[in-house]
C-alpha cells in the first residue's frame, strides 16, 4: 500500500511539474491563456505529443531539440523530477504521521508546486507573482474551512509575519511579494509554521546569498522568494516536531 501511494505521488508530481514548466514560462510573458502549442523557443518546432512525456522525452531527446537541434534547457527535467521528489517526501510524511490527513498532504502538495514556480520566476525576475499568490490564498482559504474549530490559528497566521514585512515594505528593504506570499502562507500554516518558516528562510538567505556574494560575486538584491519558499517546506512538514523540541530544552 505504502509504494503504492508514494508512486501515485510521484507520478502525479512528475506530471504536475510538466505543467509547472507552463506557468514558469507563460504566466511571466502574460500569455498563459493562449491556445497556442507548447513550442521550441530557438526555432519555433510546434512540440508534439511525445516530445512532451515528462523527464522520457529529454532523455530520448538527448535535451536537444528534435528539429533544430539546439539544447533542451535543463531546468524542464529539473522541474518535473524536483516537484516529482517533493511530492514523495510529502507523502512519506503523509504515510507516517497520523495527524497528516489526505485533504492536508493534498494542499501541502499543491503549495510545494506553486513555491516551485514562484522560487524559479523570483530568481528570474525578482518579482513573486500575484497569480501563485492569489492560488496559495485558494489553498488557505479550503484549509480553513475544513478546519473552523481553530479559524484564530490561521487568521493569526496570515498577519502574524506579513504585517511585520509591511514596515520593511514602506522602509524599501523588502518586496510586497513577500509580504503577501508570507501572508496567504500563513493562512494555510497557521502562525507558529509561518514564524518559524520566516526564520528559517532568514537564516538559508543569510548563508547562501553571503555565499554567493563571496565567492560568485553577486551583487546585494535578494531574491529572496525562494528562500521564504525553502523556509515555508521545511516548516510544513517538520515545524511541529522542532518546536516542540525548542520548548522542550527551554522549559
């Protein structure tokens, strides 16, 4: 039963990533309601159905384009097999905590995608976009409907860090983006994962963009999206063990 489900997850997150790859390229460009086939950005070669098989086709491909010839960007696999992973690791949790039900790894899963696509376009564009936001908002709001005997957790979470991020909005050190993702996170975590996932994603941008100023020369703008995004997974799916553990060495 447990393969079962963890290939069920898999497969769905392989797929979902396919799809993940659309909204990176797509919803930027304003042109994700288009009918038009997916396409080869050097030539134009209209993708045909088994150009399209997730992970497979890159593989048969050798990541270059059928027709053109020119290199497959790797961020297509890299996306598909990453939200594939997640979406197992996800159901491993889901499989061995009983306080994690279907509806729950079902939203977590959901979440984990759209954190994906913002992570990808924030590096990109250093802009989080509002349509994942508005889905993770989507995603809060089924959360606490099916859990109204603790409404307070959830609403408490969805201003406990973004009204924080606000000042640093109106002083210009951080993004509205930010403010708003950490805000309809918090809806869906409730407000102890979104205080602990702040602090997390804090820490994991502190060390690598420090990293990355050091060694690769970066220059001081931080996307810092994907960092929120790194602090907000971990924090989902470990943040109540770790808090219980941080009280239990303070008390």
């Amino acid at each position: 039963m447990n393969i079962f489900i963890y290939s069920t997850f898999l497969l769905y997150g392989i797929i979902i990533g396919s799809f993940l790859n659309v909204c990176i390229l797509r919803i930027p460009n304003h042109t994700f309601f288009e009918k038009s086939r997916s396409y080869c950005p050097k030539c134009g070669y209209s993708l045909k159905w088994f150009d399209l098989i997730p992970i497979f086709s890159f593989i048969l491909l050798k990541g270059k384009c059928r027709k053109c010839k020119e290199s497959i960007s790797l961020q297509y696999p890299l996306v598909e097999a990453l939200n594939g992973i997640l979406y197992v690791w996800i159901a491993i949790m889901y499989v061995n905590n009983p306080d994690l039900n279907l509806l729950t790894a079902v939203l977590y899963c959901l979440l984990t995608s759209a954190l994906i696509v913002i992570s990808v376009v924030d590096m990109r564009t250093y802009i989080i976009l509002p349509q994942l936001n508005i889905f993770i908002l989507i995603l809060g709001l089924i959360n606490l409907v099916f859990n109204l005997g603790e409404w307070y957790t959830y609403v408490i979470g969805f201003f406990a860090i973004s009204t924080f991020i606000l000042i640093l909005v109106l002083l210009n050190a951080m993004g509205d983006g930010d403010m708003k993702l950490m805000a309809v996170s918090g809806l869906l975590l409730g407000w102890k994962l979104i205080v602990l996932s702040f602090f997390i994603g804090c820490i994991v941008g502190t060390v690598v963009h420090l990293w990355l100023m050091i060694f690769k020369k970066k220059g001081r703008q931080l996307p810092f999206g994907p960092y929120l995004s790194v602090g907000i997974f971990l924090a989902m799916l470990y943040g109540e063990k770790w808090i219980e553990w941080y009280l239990r060495i303070l008390f």
